[in-house]
C-alpha cells in the first residue's frame, strides 16, 4: 500500500515537469504540492495527470487567493469547491499565505497586513472560518513584502505568533521568505526563525529569489536556492527538526533533473538533522 503519511522533500507539480514525471517520478521525491487554483476547472488530460501522481505521491495544496488578510467577506463557495478538491485526492494538508489579495477583485499580488491586535483578530477569525468550512486545520505562510505596514503595534515575528494563537492554525514556514525580509529589513533571519513557535511549525518552503541591490531581495521563486538560505535550513532543522520541506520553483524552470539535487540536498540535510537528533535522545536517555 502507497505511504500517504506526509514526510521528507517535495517538489512543486509544474506542467512543464510532467513529461519527465510522468515517465517516472524519482526516488528524491517524496510528495507534491499544487495550487487548487490551477486545478479545479481541469478535465481530460491534465485530470488524469493528477490522478496518475496522486497515486504515487501524497499531494499538498498551497493556496494563492483566499485573501485571509482581506476586508471582503471570505468565498465561501470557493471554499467548499476547494473542500472537495482536497477530499477527491486525499489531500490533508492545505496552506495559505497571511496577507491580502483582493478587494472588489483579485489584485494579482500578496501585500502585508498591519501589525495589530485588530488585524490579528480579523485574520484569526477568516481562519477559524476556513478550518470549519475545510473540516481540516490549516497552516498559514509568513509572506515576502517589500514596504513595512503603515501602522504596526508589534515586530512581525509577534504578530505570526498572536495569529497563530488567536486562531489556533499551523505555522508553514518559508524559509527564503524570512530570508528575503532580512535582507530588506536588516534583521537577524537566525533570531526570527528562533522566535516562531516550533510546536506549530508543520510545513517548509524554500526557493530562490533575485537580488536586486544590497538591501533588496525579490521572492521570485525563479532561481537556484543560495547558500545563505541552505543555511538558515540547516539551522530551522537544528532547532525544530525535520518537517516535511518543499522546493518551490514557480518560473524560469529547468529540466526536472536539474532541480533533483536541490531536492536530493533537503532530504540529506533531514536525514543527517533525523540521525544527529537520535543520538542525543540516546545520550539524554
């Protein structure tokens, strides 16, 4: 029987990688991630290749346009066509960005939210809203943004985890995002993963991104992963363990065998954290 348990490396289900997946996906692979959005109106062939990987990978499903951080009501029509969605393909696991989108129409970008106790009781509620709809616990994504919020009442890291809290959500942390906001910023990307409660932390992004000048980093989603970010991985796995990790590569994406040892790097840096962290049980036992 196929382990459907969510664990290890995932990639990022692109159509222009399915030619070579569909002639076998790899080893490297443990799961998949996809946008609902890119999926729900899919028929014939493409519903097939979903069908077909579903088989073979325990899927994720990332949204792109719930707009928790919106004034709008949420799409609750949306919502239950997304719910069976995730139940037709046994997907347990959805997450979703904390920011905004919409407001009489999408706006085709994810923008921040203020850092208050107002905002984190607006976005705790659209997320207590979703789970009930969804029947499932969700995870929310610390965004990339490039101009601070207007009116903040605390740091970012604060108002992650009073979200969290309010709402009582998982925490899906991307790990090039904290990254990107350091660099734009000018904090310590070491002491904000430190700050994220570890006992809600079910799920890691990484990705590239572009370096524009030395205080401007821009989420891209369309390069290699740097050293800098392999690092901060590297020390979230240190301090949390091994959550399930995906490479996102949304555009500018090579042949699958190029974006394999990216992969293949994530799972070794879990098995080494995984056996690193056996031995001090062992020791402390």
């Amino acid at each position: 029987m196929r382990d459907t348990s969510l664990h290890g490396a995932g990639l990022g289900l692109r159509r222009e990688l399915i030619p070579d997946l569909r002639a076998g996906v790899p080893d490297a692979i443990d799961f998949f991630e996809l946008a609902p959005e890119n999926w729900l109106e899919m028929g014939g062939a493409r519903r097939k290749d979903l069908r077909h990987f579903a088989e073979r990978r325990p899927l994720v499903a990332h949204g792109l346009s719930l707009n928790l951080g919106g004034t709008v009501p949420l799409d609750e029509i949306f919502l239950q066509r997304v719910k069976r969605f995730l139940d037709e393909y046994g997907i347990a696991q959805f997450t979703e960005h904390l920011s905004w989108c919409g407001d009489d129409g999408h706006l085709y970008d994810l923008l921040p939210i203020p850092f208050t106790g107002d905002a984190v009781r607006h976005v705790a509620s659209r997320i207590r809203l979703t789970q009930e709809i969804l029947e499932r616990r969700i995870a929310i994504e610390n965004a990339s943004y490039y101009v601070a919020p207007a009116i903040a009442e605390m740091s970012e890291s604060d108002f992650i985890r009073a979200v969290l809290a309010e709402a009582d959500c998982d925490l899906h942390l991307d790990v090039n995002n904290v990254y990107v906001n350091s660099v734009n910023f000018g904090f310590d990307p070491r002491a904000f993963l430190d700050a994220m409660p570890a006992e809600r932390i079910v799920y890691l992004h990484m990705a590239g991104h572009d370096r524009e000048a030395a205080d401007l980093a821009i989420d891209t989603h369309g390069a290699a992963v740097i050293d800098p970010v392999w690092e901060l991985l590297d020390h979230t796995y240190a301090r949390i363990g091994t959550p399930p990790t995906l490479l996102e590569r949304d555009y500018n994406i090579p042949p699958l065998a190029e974006l394999l040892p990216e992969v293949e790097r994530i799972r070794h840096l879990q098995a080494r954290h995984t056996v690193a962290q056996a031995r001090e049980l062992r020791h402390v036992a």
